[in-house]
C-alpha cells in the first residue's frame, strides 16, 4: 500500500511565497496609508478617489478593501465610504512613520525632496527596525529635523 506523502516546499516556492506575502503587506499598508491621507484631506475615502491615487481599476481596489476588511483593518459597505479600524489607523500611522524616517534620512545625505519622498515610498516596506533605528540615530546626531510629509 503506498502512502502519500505531501511533497516539502522546496527554496524557491518558499521564497515566492515569501514574496507573495511581503506584496500583499505592501499594498495593505499602502491602501490604509491613502485612505487616512483621504480622510484627512476630504473626510472620507471612496473606491473611486483610491483608484484614481493609486493608478488602479476600481476592481483592484474593490478586490483590495474585501482583503482589507477581511483583515479587520477597515470597514466598509456597498457604495459607501471605507474608514479605517483602529488596526488599520495604528498601520497606517505605522506606515506614515517609517515613511517620514527613511524620507528624512534621504534628505540628510542631500537627496532632493521630491526624490527621496518617491524612494521612501518604496524603501519603507522593506527596511528593517534596526535600520530604522539607525535612520533615527544618525538623523538625531546630525541636528536634521524630519518634516512632515
């Protein structure tokens, strides 16, 4: 009687998983990033405002918030505006963080504003905490203020 024996994932189907989950992280700190930017700006957040910031199709973004809430990060009904839960506003502020530190930084070495808000965009979901707190450190000892974005 042969026995089934599930299969181990090998390296590089646990990397691409790996991968998967960190994008999918990404884009959740992204959406909960924009939506508090809406709400600030306008008092809501609606599918169509997300699409247009974002550079989506509004079913990205209908796609999207299902996860979301899913995730207990927002709410939101049929038609309606999406608000974030106190999970997805600490992520959100969490994300505003990280954003603010390594932008700073970048500045710190001369890097025009415009550049390093676009590179911290991309660099603030994969630095680690310990480079953050390095971030931090050099940006206290050399006397630059982080701005707000």
């Amino acid at each position: 009687m042969e026995r089934s024996v599930e299969a181990r994932p090998t390296p590089h189907e646990i990397a691409l998983r790996r991968t998967r989950k960190e994008n999918a992280e990404e884009t959740a700190q992204d959406y909960v990033e924009m939506i508090a930017e809406l709400i600030a700006a306008t008092g809501e957040a609606r599918v169509t405002d997300l699409a247009r910031r974002l550079g989506v199709t509004h079913v990205t973004v209908n796609r999207t918030i299902q996860r979301l809430r899913r995730n207990g990060l927002v709410s939101a009904l049929p038609y309606r505006s999406i608000f974030l839960t106190d999970a997805g506003r600490k992520l959100s502020e969490e994300s505003r963080r990280r954003h603010e530190i390594v932008r700073s930084f970048l500045q710190s070495l001369g890097v025009p504003d415009a550049i390093a808000h676009a590179d911290a965009e991309g660099m603030e979901h994969h630095v680690s905490e310990e480079t953050l707190a390095a971030f931090s450190r050099h940006l206290s000892g050399s006397g630059h203020r982080r701005r707000k974005a």
